[in-house]
C-alpha cells in the first residue's frame, strides 16, 4: 500500500506550527477542538497561510453542537467560503444535515460551488447520518472531493467495519480519510484494516498555563474553574511517532 496522506486536526497557529514542524502532510485549521472544531478567526487562517509549506485546510463550522443549520448560519458558512477564495486556502471543510439524519444536498452542493477550485472535505457530520450508503451516494452527487469519518463510531477501531463499508461504497469516486482516536499504538492496523489512503487526527496534550495569579471566584463560559489554567497543544512528538507508525 503506497505511504498514506497525513492530516493532522489543529487549534490556532500555534498547533499548526508544530504540526508541521512534526511532518504532517496537510492541516485541518480550527478553533475550539473542545467543541469538535470551529471556524478560525481570519487573522488566524491568513497567519498559517503565510507560514504553510504544506496545504491549509479550514472548517466552516459556525457554532457547535449539531449540523442542522439555521438560514443564517447557512449564509455566514458560505460567505466565510467566499471569503477564503483569495486568501490562499487550499481546502474547506463542511457538513450540514436535514433534520431526519440525511446529507442535506441542496445546501452542500451550494458550498461546493462556493468554494471551487479550493478542494471540500465533508467532516464528521457525516458520521452523524442515518444511512451510510445513502449518505456516500449524497456527497459524490454534491461533488465531495474526501469524507472524514471514524466509521460512525467514538473511534477508528470500534468503526473499522463500517469505515471499510465506507471505502467500498466510495469505490475511488470520493476519498476515505479515517479518523478517532488513532495514535501510535493503532493507526497501522485501522490503516490496513479499512484501506485508507488519508489518516485524520489531532496528537493533543494538556499542559498547565503560565499564569501566576489565578482568580479562585470566576470561571469564563461556564467551564470548570481549573480549565481557565490549562492550555491544549499539539504534541509534534505525538505527531511523529504516529506519523512514523502509520507509514512504517
């Protein structure tokens, strides 16, 4: 099997530094990983632009929670895509569903067009649909160039089956990125197992904040206290060693 594509799912520049310092093959750009990533802010994606020697992919996700979109938030998706047109992206990633687990194709198919020539990704919303094999016939009518999905499961290795559903119902005509929870110890064997060409994941790690006075009264947004003094990187040495397994 020929050494597959690395994608690594990252918060800000400071992760997307060190992804690519550590080898990835492409970055998936997001703000807040705590809520399954969100839209950067465009200072952000035009900072990992500047500095990319590897191509710059960037969610459009406006909020969290599910993918049943409002009108409104449909239409700040797709100006945020037009706006990215001319900043150098070299990819989108997207996903909206109907209210009965479908792939919502009339608002993807908008996307698409929107973001042409830039390449479309549809995330894990799709692992959020009814049907996988209707739902893989819906992204290749709406033009998807990949899907990334862990096999409709919290990981790659409880979704394998049905990632290796998902690659023969692509059967070339869209790409298959796996993801969930790959690390060192398992991303060979999902690899193998589904037949994947492109591999997802993040390599994340937790470490304490800096900061000296911590104000024992308040928390912001409603998080556990102790969470307004822990910061979530990328770990490059993660990075490598489950790059170094995949390809080994």
């Amino acid at each position: 099997m020929p050494s597959p594509l690395i994608e690594i799912c990252v918060e800000g520049i400071d992760g997307f530094l060190a992804a690519q310092a550590a080898g990835a093959d492409r970055v998936e750009l997001c703000a807040s990983l705590m809520e399954g990533g969100l839209t950067p802010s465009l200072a952000t994606i035009r900072a990992a632009v500047r500095a990319a020697r590897i191509p710059v992919h960037v969610i459009i996700r406006p909020r969290g929670g599910d993918f049943l979109y409002s009108d409104a938030e449909f239409e700040t998706m797709r100006e945020d895509i037009v706006a990215l047109r001319g900043e150098g992206v070299a990819g989108v990633v997207i996903g909206c569903l109907t209210p009965d687990g479908r792939i919502d194709e009339e608002r993807m198919a908008a996307l698409v067009e929107a973001a042409r020539p830039m390449s479309v990704t549809c995330h894990r919303a799709f692992d959020m649909t009814a049907d996988v094999a209707d739902a893989v016939e819906a992204l290749v009518r709406c033009g998807i160039d990949r899907v990334l999905t862990s096999g409709q499961r919290d990981t790659a290795v409880e979704g394998l089956d049905i990632l290796r559903q998902t690659v023969a119902l692509a059967a070339g005509r869209l790409v298959v990125m796996g993801c969930g929870a790959l690390d060192a110890g398992n991303i060979r064997a999902v690899r193998d197992g589904a037949g994947l060409a492109e591999l997802h994941f993040a390599a994340l790690t937790t470490v304490a904040s800096a900061m000296r006075f911590r104000n024992p009264h308040v928390g912001m947004g409603g998080t556990e206290k102790d969470r307004e003094y822990e910061l979530t990187l990328t770990d490059g040495n993660a990075v490598r060693a489950t790059i170094a397994a995949a390809r080994g």
